[in-house]
C-alpha cells in the first residue's frame, strides 16, 4: 500500500513538473521570440523566423518610438496609470478599510455589492459608459462647450479605469485589513491618535504588501487595457496599446516588421522591469492578503 502511495506521488509530481516546464516554455519562447525579432533588420524576415539576428539593429526601436509615434502614446499610458493608480489608491484604502473595521447600517449591503461587481466585466458595460459620457459631452455642448470634456479626456479615462478597479482593490484589502489583531488601535487610542490617525500612520503602513500587489495588479490592467481606452479615446490622445495596434496596421502594409516587434517590445517592457523588482513584495501580499473567513 505505501509502496502504491509513493509511486502515485511520484508521478503526481512529474505531471506537475511536466506542465509547469510546458507552461513555462509557452510563454517564454513566443515573449523570447518577440525580443530577438526586434533586432532584426527587414531583409532577415524572409528566411526562417527562427534564425538567430546577424546584428542588434536597435534602429528599430528609434523608428517605432519616433516615426511611428510610439513615445507620445507611452506617455499618455503613463499619465493615464499613473492618474488612475493615484485616485485608486487614495479612495480604496479608506473604504477598505472602514468597511474591515467598523460595522454601521449598510454595511453589509456595501460588502455584497462590492462581491458582486468582482463577477462584472468591465468590457461587457464600457458600451452603457460611452453613451452616458456622450451624453454629458452633449450638455456641455447646450451650454456653449463646443469640445466637450469627458470624451478623449485621459483624465476621465483614469477615473474610469479607477472605479471599474475598486470592487478588487477593496476586496483584497479589506481583506488583509480583517486579519490585523485590535490591540493596534487600541494602542494608537491609548496614545491618543484619532481614526484618520490610526489608519495612515498604524494600520496603512502594515498593509504594504497588499497595497504593492493590489498596484502590481491593477497597474498591468490599466497598461494592457485596449477595449475602453479605444471606445474612450477616438482622438489624438490614445494609449499604448491603441497605439500598438495602429502601429500593426501600418507595419504590415509597409513590411516593417521590426518595428512592429520593437513595438510590442516597448509594451512589455515596463511590465516586465516592475514585476521582477517587486515580485517577493506580490508573492508576500498575495498570501497576507488572504481571507479568513
């Protein structure tokens, strides 16, 4: 019996190791590829695309970032994430925790509806967005706006971006605000620290690592995000991805190809750099934040 026990569990950890090696080889292999084709010149895209580059031709990445306008619309998706994470944050943490923390009517009919909008795709309403926000740029029009302001606005996209995030956000936060003993509020109220004292000096500070995964989270959201950003922004002001796809268009007509890979390149990127510097601070917030209930 012991003897069936063990084999069972030796080859339940080799069909483990076997998936996760094949998992990992179908991400890394296309992401590798994408990296060694973006320093490729043209005329090496007519032979097999799995040759190694003759050269690093970083030329491609000035084209893409200049004549392809690939740096006006990074700039846009940093103003954009950085706009959202800032309002994200800031309205997410206070709800998170005054609903972890205090009990009060309504509550709990706050804490299902925001379990509830965690089952809502925002793709699914970003239609029923876009008519209510052409709506308002039509009243301002009545009264003399003739440019409107919530369309083609990247403050306005933010905020979207931000109050489609917070069901999550407060989800997981609240959460991890749950699993934190009393004594540490009564501590700061023997010390004579108020509420807004106690959570940004006491309790905020203890929720780092799930306020660093919760960013983590959201921040590849909103720079990968295509579908409201396109709907959104039909002018000049479009974002990363938007300016991606544009730049796909172009490239294949034109056959330039390594800019297209140095494109998507310029995407991946800044996603890549953040989760290497804080994946110990996601792997440590993903299992404080947890809940106990």
């Amino acid at each position: 019996m012991k003897m069936q026990t063990r084999s069972f569990e030796r080859l339940y950890k080799a069909f483990i190791y076997v998936a996760l090696i094949t998992l990992a080889i179908s991400i890394i292999v296309p992401v590798g590829w994408v990296f060694v084709a973006s320093i490729k010149q043209n005329s090496e895209f007519y032979g097999s695309p799995w040759t190694a580059p003759k050269g690093f031709y970083f030329q491609n990445f000035i084209d893409a970032w200049t004549s392809a306008k690939m740096g006006d619309y990074m700039l846009n998706s940093v103003i954009v994430t950085a706009l959202a994470l800032i309002i994200l944050v800031a309205v997410a943490i206070p709800a998170a925790y005054v609903l972890a923390r205090f009990k009060f009517p309504g509550s709990k009919l706050i804490n299902t509806l925001l379990k509830g909008g965690l089952f809502i795709n925002v793709n699914y309403i970003v239609v029923p967005i876009f008519l209510m926000l052409l709506d308002w740029d039509k009243g301002l029009k009545s009264f003399g706006i003739a440019n409107g302001f919530f369309l083609n606005n990247i403050f306005v996209l933010a905020v979207v971006y931000a109050a489609t995030s917070l069901p999550f956000t407060i989800y997981l936060l609240s959460n991890f605000f749950k699993t934190l003993p009393t004594t540490f509020e009564e501590a700061a109220a023997i010390d004579g620290a108020g509420y807004f004292t106690t959570m940004f000096k006491v309790m905020t500070p203890m929720a780092r690592p799930s306020i660093i995964t919760v960013i983590l989270f959201n921040f590849l959201s909103f720079w990968n995000e295509y579908i409201i950003a396109l709907t959104l922004m039909p002018g000049k002001n479009q974002t990363l991805p938007v300016g991606l796809k544009n730049l796909l268009q172009a490239q294949r007509g034109a056959a330039q190809y390594g800019q297209m890979y140095a494109g998507m390149v310029l995407v991946m990127l800044p996603t890549l750099i953040l989760y290497i510097l804080v994946q110990n601070k996601l792997t440590q917030g993903m299992t404080l934040g947890g809940s106990k209930e």
